[in-house]
C-alpha cells in the first residue's frame, strides 16, 4: 500500500471536498480519487493535537497551508538547527512553542530524520552549485588556508581568506602535509576542468 504524504492527503482532501460539493457521493469521490473510503474519512476528519486555532487547522488542511507548514519547519531546522548549530532539541521545543506541534511529530526521531535529509540535501546542492559557478570562472591562483576541528575524528578545514569561501571539509585518518595535499586535489578534481587547473598555496 502506497503512503500518502502530507501535502497529497491535503490535495485529497481539497478534491473530496469540491466533488462533494458538486453532489458526488463518498464512495463515488473516493473511488475517483484511488483511496478508500474509510481512510478518505479518517483525512478529513482527522482532529490535530492541542488548541491550535481553527482557522490556522482549516488552512493547514489546504495544499497551500501544507505547503507552507513544511516551509515554516524547514525554515527553523535550517536556522536552528544548520546556521546556529543548536541541535533538534530546539527545533522540537520551537515547534511546541509555536503550537505547530499539533500538527508537526515532535519527537527526536522524526527531528532527527529530517534533519539528516535536509542536511544531505544541502550537500547535494552546494555540489551542483560549484559545479555550476565554476564553470564560468577564469583559473586563477588563491591562498588556502588550512585548519583541522576534532568532533571527534580529525576534520580538515581549507578557507580561501578574501571570500571566506570553505574549499574543504572532510574527516581524514591524520593531518600530515601528504594527506592536506591529497584531500586538496580530490577536491580540486571534482570542481570543473577549468577550476581543477587553477593553482593552490597552501598556508600551513
């Protein structure tokens, strides 16, 4: 059986009703709409948790207050949990703070699984970003300045100083001049051609 997300639930449920309205029965919308009749009933009637305002529970049922829900916890987990590095505790006691945790599942779990999704998300696309940035610039020579954090493992960290701009990242077995240089080469053959030409000094 498929699992209907949130936001398909809400366009279900903003379907039903106008096919409702027009004098379609239950079973007439439901089997229309590909679901069952009970499970149909139990969207538009589900009640959320909590005493959130029963103008905000009217919209969140729509595809637009779905939507907009999800933009609001991926705004906070972004803020919170991604720029300020304040973990999904925050974000779950925003979430209760705000009362969107009536409609929002609270617990570590599920904070923690969107956050590792939205985390691996913003990879993905810094990715694509450099790749597409790169392409459209000249080689040029910069200075990288080079740094290691421990949590818990040894983590190399290259800036180019005039943009601030992070060149690497990554977690490595030790920090020796030879494994700076290699980690800085993988990094540089997976930018575009163009830039993997470009001249690196290293400032140790």
């Amino acid at each position: 059986m498929t699992r209907r997300t949130r936001l398909e639930q809400a366009e279900h449920i903003a379907a039903a009703e106008s096919r409702l309205a027009a004098g379609e029965t239950q079973r007439e919308v439901a089997a229309a709409l590909g679901v069952a009749r009970s499970t149909l009933l139990e969207w538009c009637h589900e009640q959320p948790l909590g005493d959130a305002p029963a103008g905000l529970v009217a919209f969140v049922r729509t595809p637009e207050g779905m939507s907009w829900l999800h933009r609001m916890v991926i705004a906070a987990h972004f803020s919170i949990t991604l720029r300020a590095a304040g973990g999904t505790r925050l974000e779950s006691e925003f979430l209760e703070l705000s009362g969107l945790s009536a409609f929002v599942g609270v617990s570590d779990g599920a904070q923690h699984k969107l956050n590792a999704a939205l985390e691996a998300a913003l990879v993905t696309e810094a990715e694509a970003q450099r790749t597409t940035l790169g392409e459209g610039m000249a080689p040029r020579q910069v200075t990288v300045c080079e740094d290691e954090t421990f949590h818990p493992g040894a983590c190399l960290v290259a800036i180019e100083p005039v943009s601030n701009f992070i060149l690497l990242e990554g977690y490595a077995a030790d920090r020796s001049a030879a494994t700076w240089t290699a980690a800085l080469e993988v990094r540089s053959a997976r930018a575009t051609p163009t830039r993997a030409s470009a001249g690196l000094q290293g400032a140790h």
